[in-house]
C-alpha cells in the first residue's frame, strides 16, 4: 500500500523516538496508535475513493483522527 498521509511520525517528526518509546511502555498509548492507525487508513481510503462513505461519515473519521492525534500529543509532551 502506498505512503498514507497523516502518520504519526510525519505528524510528529520531532517525537518519534519518545513515541515509539511510549508504546512500548505504555498500553494505553500503543492502544491510542493502533487506533488511530486504523481510523487514519479509514480516512485515506474514503478521501482516495476506495471505500464509498458520505462526506458525513468522512467528516466524523477525520473528527475522530484529531481528537485521538490530540490524545497521544498529550501523552507525548
């Protein structure tokens, strides 16, 4: 599969030491990525067109990608 846009460590690119660090120290932040893993590849195959969603059901994954994006800042800093 192609480069998906918005992974965690493009989103931070600064952190991906501490990052991988946290995961593995920390259950619920790997729990926070592997969550949004999935819902950044829900969000790249409906913007890509490979799955059929309405722009509603898009709009609520990218909704759902910035809140836990958020989380796991919050976990990092």
């Amino acid at each position: 599969m192609p480069h998906t846009p918005h992974a965690l460590a493009d989103e931070f690119p600064t952190h991906k030491i501490k990052l991988s660090s946290l995961k593995g120290t920390d259950a619920h932040v790997a729990h926070l990525v592997a969550e949004y893993d999935a819902v950044n590849l829900a969000v790249y195959r409906a913007e890509s067109r490979l799955d059929l969603v309405t722009e509603e059901d898009e709009e609520h994954l990218r909704r759902a990608r910035g809140v836990l994006k958020d989380q796991i800042w919050a976990r990092i800093k």
